[in-house]
C-alpha cells in the first residue's frame, strides 16, 4: 500500500489528477480506489496495480506509465469512461 500511495501523490502532484472512489470492475459490487484524470477517461488502481505486481511476480510499468503521462504520449480517450490505464500500458521487459 505504501508503494501505492506514493505513486498515487506523485500523479497527484505532477498531473492534478484525483483520488477517487470507483466500483471495481473486476469485482462486481465492490469498490476499489482509483486516480482519475480531470475529464474521467483515464484511471489507474495504483494498489491493485502494485498488489498485482508482486502476485504475478511481473515488473511495474510505472516509470513508463509516468513518462508517458508526462510526454504526453497517451491518445486521448472519452470523457467518463474511466479506461484503466493500467491494462493499456505493456510492461518493460528487464534486461537479463
């Protein structure tokens, strides 16, 4: 959770985004917190993404994740529809 509640002020921080609370869509009736851009199309779970990470034993995209953000290199997505970000993005293979 520390891994990502930091990551989540980060966006914060440098994007304005929000923290929010959204059903999760991978289980139905429940909740999940969320980071939400201004317009809502774009979220990211950054606990399930963390949690996920080291279940599934795969590296974080999160750097890339951020870069991207940051060079403004996501293609724009409708308004509301809360696209996990997360899914989207693919994962950076390690060298090795």
């Amino acid at each position: 959770m520390p891994v990502g509640s930091l990551w989540g002020l980060a966006i914060r921080r440098r994007f304005d985004w929000q923290w929010v609370s959204l059903v999760n869509p991978e289980v139905a009736d429940s909740k999940a917190i969320a980071m939400v851009n201004q317009d809502r199309s774009l979220a990211i779970y950054p606990w399930h993404y963390a949690f996920d990470c080291l279940e599934y034993q795969t590296p974080p995209a999160v750097l890339l994740t951020f870069n991207m953000l940051d060079s403004d290199k996501i293609p724009p997505q409708p308004p509301g529809g809360y696209i996990n970000l997360m899914e989207r993005v693919g994962y950076i293979v390690p060298p090795g």
